[in-house]
C-alpha cells in the first residue's frame, strides 16, 4: 500500500484531528476539575476572626 494513496491520508488526518480533540479534552479536564473539586468540598462556614484596620483605629483614637 503506497503511503501517499488517499485513503491513507484521510485516514491519517483522521486520527490526528481525533488525538487533537482527545487532548484538548484532557487538557482542559486537567485545568478545570481541580478548580471544581477544591470549590464543591471547601467549607462555606468558615470563620473570619481578623478585624478590619479601620475599626482598630478608630477604637485606638477613641
């Protein structure tokens, strides 16, 4: 089978326009599921104990 026949090219180009979107896929997989994972299972009810500085120094003019 000669490799410059047209059914090998259409068949070549095929599989690499197949492997692009596999791992424009995996990539952006890759990128995104952490960012979601870490935003679904962190907690909503934490507790902010810092002050902000302008209350401090209006208490400290006081």
């Amino acid at each position: 089978m000669n490799s410059n026949s047209p059914s090998a090219s259409s068949a070549d180009t095929y599989s690499h326009r197949l492997a692009d979107i596999v791992g424009t896929a995996i990539a952006l997989l890759t990128l995104t599921l952490p960012v979601f994972v870490i935003a679904h299972y962190s907690s909503n009810d934490v507790q902010n104990n810092q002050q902000p500085a302008i209350q401090n120094l209006q208490e400290a003019k006081d």
